[in-house]
C-alpha cells in the first residue's frame, strides 16, 4: 500500500496519539500487565476465556468501543483483520502504515471493511 495516510496527523486531546513502538518492543498485552488497569474489555475477555474480542462468539458486541458510532468500525475492523491476518501481523502493519505514532481520531466512523482493508498487503 503506497498511499499516504493521514493517520499520523497531530494529535488532540479528543483522539490522543498511542505509539505503535510497544508492538515492535513486545507488547505483553492488556492481560500480561499492559494497559490500564480497569479495562472491562479485559474483564470480559477473562470471563469469556478469549485473548481479545476478535475471538468471541458474541463479537461484534454492543458493549464499550462497539457501542460507540465514532468507533464502531474502528473496532470492528481491527478485530476482523486480527481474525484474518493474527495479531503480530497486524501489529507489524500497523507499525508499516501508521509508524511510530497513530492519531486514531482521525479513523472515527470509518467503515469496519475500510479500516481491515488497512492492514492487507497491496
């Protein structure tokens, strides 16, 4: 994929920056410690026995970022790629795409199949 993304945009206090170096560095994940500490997606996922939502039988849910219009196809469609690719290859992509550093207001209500489509190989 070789267009430009405006994703790297300055960030604001509204949709604040999260660095992609933590995927390149070993994230441990929000269950390993990472994260922060009163996550109820980490909760559910516990309950449920799942390492994220992309592997839950009720997903797409109507719970936190998926009941949220801005950030539904965010959500979705990060989970759908994880579904599709694994997680290390999307947090590789996402490190080719965004960089060090991701404004993520800027992917508010975008598509699910837009957002997917971000971390397929051209």
């Amino acid at each position: 994929m070789s267009t430009m993304l405006p994703g790297n945009a300055s960030p604001s206090a509204a949709s604040p920056a999260r660095s992609a170096s933590h995927a390149r560095e070993g994230c441990v994940g929000c269950r390993g410690g990472g994260g922060p500490e009163a996550c109820e997606k980490r909760e559910c996922c516990g309950e449920k026995g799942v390492a994220g939502c992309w592997e839950c039988a009720q997903f797409p849910c109507q719970e936190g970022f998926f009941a949220d219009e801005a950030w539904t196809g965010l959500t979705v469609g990060r989970c759908q790629a994880i579904r599709e690719h694994g997680i290390e290859a999307v947090a590789a992509r996402a490190i080719e795409v965004f960089g060090e550093t991701v404004d993520y207001g800027y992917w508010r209500f975008k598509e699910p199949e837009e957002i997917a489509a971000l971390f397929r190989r051209a």
